[in-house]
C-alpha cells in the first residue's frame, strides 16, 4: 500500500451558509430566539400598561391610547393631592392593610409551629384542607360572613374588616410559614429546652429570629393582596371615611361611562407608592438566607 493511499481522507468543513446562501440556524438557537421573542411579548404586555399610566398621568387629553403628551402637565396630580381623595384613603389602607398583616403574620406563625415540629397523621390532611379554602371564592362566603358581621355588630368597622382580611389571607400564609420554619434545625430548639425555655420563648426567641427572609416574605405578600382587595372592604366598610384607597378609586368612574383617565393614572401611581417603598425597604433582607451559619456546631 502506497504512502498515498493510507493518508486520511481529507474533511471538509461545513459551511456556515446554507443552499441559498442565507445564514444556516442550528435547533438550538432557533429554540433560544424563539424563547427570546416570548419573554419580549411578555415584557411588553407588562410595560404598556405602565408607560400608559405614566404618560395619561401627564396628559391633559389622556384616553385609553399610550402616546406621549404634547404639553406635559401636574394639574392631575395636584387635583387629586387632596385629604379627602387621596391622604385620608390611604391612612385608611395603612391601618387596614398593615393592621391585618401583622394579625396573619403571627397566627401563621403560631399554627405553623406544631404543622413543622409535630409528626402526625393528620399533617397533611389538615394542610390540604387548609390549602382547599385559599381555592374559595370570596363572592361564594361573602353573603354570610356579611350576615355573621351584622348579628355580632362588626359591620362598618375597621376591626372587623381587618379580621376578615387576616382570615382570607392566613390559608397560604400558613403553608408559606411552615416551609420556612422546616429549614430551621430541631437541635436549637433542643439546645433552649435545656436552658429552660418553653416552646413560646423558643419559637420567639429562636426560631423566628432565624426566619427574617421567611417573615418578610409572608409579609410583603399578605400586604400586597390586602392592599389590592377591593371587594371585601366594599362589603364591609359603609362609611365613605373609613373608605380604604382601594375602593376609592371607584370613584374616578363616572356615570355613563365616564372616566377622568389622568386623574385615575395619577392617583394610581400615588396608590402603588406604599408598596414600593416597602418593598425597596425591606428588599435587603430577601436576598439572604437563614443566619444559621455557626449556629450548628459539629
């Protein structure tokens, strides 16, 4: 056999050119662009939105279009800078809200105390269960939980409306603060049972200062939903100055069809405001995790 016939034959590369002369795709990159461009239309069924209620909250003419204002203007924020439109609103929907949140954060904590700690059989029964009830519609109970308020005079309170948000939101604050509490190891506990302490001063003293990013989500999330609902304060709530920001925003739509849409834009960039600023505040805490590190020593 001669030298040249036991050279390789000789491979050519492929040519990153199609027939046609165009670009040649792999799978994989097709799939990746074609990700790219559904993250994009979701992106800007987010944005629109926004952009709308930043520029109608400028716009003397403003309409249900997104296009910037010819003559950019305040007079819709300083029509609604009021106490009776705007500050007495939102007072209403910081006690509310905030009174409510604090409620349902320490009964989650107080019920998913012995869900994590305690092995029984009737666990995971009971957290279904409790699962199911975040499945309700509130339109489905709020005929008799209207009911139950006149007969034990609860209507038209803040207090009583303030129970009925923490009870509404404390299903999924439940199974969110047992998750939590599962990350912290039994051994602390164990370690304050030796010193003396009893299941109460080692949940407080603890476990709970161990679940900071635990708490604050549960926090933020059942702050969120509360300061969103409309329809339970609507129910409960008769006088319009216990009104909270969420139901008096109903009063920028008219009779007729009618709807002052700068005015509307303005208040909503003042109502999402509170919870912003909650979350810039707090963010810090979310991004860590549990401060265990040398609290188990081997």
């Amino acid at each position: 056999m001669s030298a040249l016939s036991a050279r390789p034959a000789r491979t050519w590369p492929r040519s990153a050119k199609s027939r046609t002369g165009g670009p040649r795709w792999s799978p994989r990159l097709r799939r990746r662009l074609a990700a790219d461009a559904a993250l994009l239309v979701v992106a800007a069924a987010f944005l629109l939105p926004l952009a709308w209620l930043v520029l109608a909250s400028i716009d003397n003419d403003a309409t249900l279009r997104v296009s910037a204002p010819d003559s950019p203007t305040m007079e819709h924020f300083s029509a609604v800078w009021t106490d009776e439109i705007t500050f007495t609103p939102m007072l209403n929907s910081l006690l509310l809200c905030g009174g409510a949140t604090i409620l349902t954060v320490a009964c989650a904590a107080l019920a998913a105390y012995p869900l994590s700690r305690f092995r029984s059989r009737v666990v995971r029964p009971y957290l279904l269960t409790v699962l199911f009830t975040t499945c309700l519609p509130i339109t489905a109970i709020m005929v008799p939980v209207y009911g139950l308020f006149v007969q034990v005079d609860l209507i038209d309170t803040m207090s009583g409306t303030a129970l009925f948000l923490a009870a509404s939101q404390l299903p999924f604050a439940i199974w969110l603060m047992k998750n939590f509490m599962d990350g912290v190891p039994v051994i602390l506990e164990e370690a304050a049972w030796t010193d003396g302490a009893s299941w109460l001063q080692s949940l407080i003293r603890v476990i709970l200062p161990l679940m900071g990013p635990g708490i604050t989500v549960v926090m933020i999330y059942s702050f969120i939903m509360m300061w969103g609902n409309f329809f339970i304060p609507f129910m409960l709530l008769l006088s319009p100055e216990q009104l909270p920001a969420s139901v008096s925003i109903f009063t920028f739509f008219g009779n007729h069809g009618q709807v002052v849409y700068g005015q509307l834009a303005a208040f909503s960039i003042l109502y999402s405001t509170p919870v912003l600023l909650l979350y810039v505040l707090i963010s810090r805490r979310l991004g860590g995790g549990f401060a265990l590190g040398g609290a188990v020593k081997g």
